[in-house]
C-alpha cells in the first residue's frame, strides 16, 4: 500500500505518538501522518464563534463528525531506527468515499483479495466487515489452528496504536464500514499493513544503537574532562 506522491499532500511529523522506548535523550521519529492540504478559508470573527457553537453542541449530544471530507484519505506511516536511520514499519490509510460513489462492501473484498490473498480471518460485527491477512516470519500462512491465529492481528485504524509480536510475520488488516443511512453501501475504509516481526527487530535494533550512541557520548565527555581538568598541585 504505498504513499501516493502528490503536491498537495501535507505530511506531519507525529511526536505524540510511537513505542515506550529508551531513547537516552535523542529525538527518534517514529512516525509521521499524512494527508490532503484543503482550501484555505478567511474566516470572520462571527464564523469562527458560529464554528465553535456547533463544536459545543456536536460534543453535547455525543455527535460524530467525519474526519476526512468525502472522496478524501490519510496516512499514517509508522518509522524507527537510530536519528538519520529511520526505517518505514508500518502503514495505515483511512478512505472517504463521494458521495454518490460508494462502493459495497462485496466489491471492496474483491479487490482486496485481488491484492492481498484470501483473507485467514473475516468477522462481520455491527455492519463493519474486517479482514485480516497474516503470515509467520518464514512467509507461511497462519491457519486457523495454529496459535498464531488470534495473535498475529493488526489495528487498521490510521488514529490508533498496534502492537507488534516477533513471531508474525507480513500482517495485513482492512476494515469497511457502511453508510448508516445505507448498510448496503460503504461509507470509508481502513487498511494497515506492517511486518510484525521486522517492526519487533528494528525497534530492539534501535534500543541497542541508541545504547551505544549514549556510551560513546559518555566516554567523550570522560575524555574532554580529563583534558581539561586542572593538574593537581603536588
């Protein structure tokens, strides 16, 4: 699922964000988001306190509001390695359909089976349809049986943290969810892919370099302290 290249696709760092890890200090980026730059609007004071009326009154009565505009999407690329060594380990994308445009959930399995496989997993609970690929780090399908099956899952909600186990493998995760005025047609979709196993390495890879980064600032700072120090009166 790569990142489509585009002018006006806006890309942000995501500080908030990423693995409880010991970074002994260092900045690491462990991922950014991405997603279409919109229009920019000159709003007027009035605008702007009617904008926040209907915020306040939205929250009041425990109201949704859609995220992404229709015929609109964004990313989330999940990274990690060493500062200037950062590596891709995840990806998520979040579509909106247009209106009009709204593909059903049928056609959507098709093409991600098209892409991905037969799905090892597929659950149908209020009106969402999810999908799970997932393979062992050797590339071998997870069956049913296997203990793997309810282990090696992925969150394919761009917005939310996943977790990451050394014995999966390439872990694939789409989700549909419908319209609520038509459950027969698809309102956006949510896919994330990452190597689980890979993501797990690289995060121990990266501890361990930050580690070694941290002793040799250590010994350095050791070593201009003896250089610099006063010899004693003797």
């Amino acid at each position: 699922m790569p990142i489509v290249s585009h002018d006006l696709l806006v890309v942000r760092p995501e500080d908030g964000r990423g693995f409880r890890i010991d970074t002994h200090g260092q900045r690491i980026r462990q991922g950014f988001s991405a997603r279409f730059a919109q229009a920019r609007v000159e709003k007027s004071a009035k605008d702007l306190m009617r904008e926040w009326e209907r915020e306040r009154i939205a929250r009041a009565m425990n109201s949704d509001e859609d995220p992404v505009g229709p015929g609109e999407a964004k990313w989330f690329v999940g990274t990690m390695g060493a500062p200037g060594d950062e590596r891709v380990i995840s990806v998520a994308r979040e579509e909106w359909f247009s209106e009009g445009r709204n593909p059903t959930a049928d056609s959507i399995e098709v093409a991600l089976t098209a892409k991905y496989g037969t799905p090892t997993r597929r659950e149908e609970r209020d009106g969402k349809r999810t999908l799970t690929w997932a393979y062992d780090p050797l590339g071998r399908r997870v069956t049913e049986t296997s203990p793997l099956f309810t282990r090696c899952r992925m969150n394919a909600d761009p917005d939310s943290g996943y977790q990451l186990s050394p014995d999966c493998g390439g872990v694939a995760a789409a989700v549909v969810t419908p319209r609520p005025d038509d459950p027969g047609l698809s309102r956006f979709l949510q896919v994330a892919v990452a190597h689980q196993a890979g993501g797990y390495e690289s995060i121990a890879t990266t501890e361990r370099r930050l580690e070694e980064l941290a002793a040799e600032r250590r010994a350095k700072q050791v070593e201009q302290a003896t250089k610099d120090a006063d010899a004693p009166a003797l």
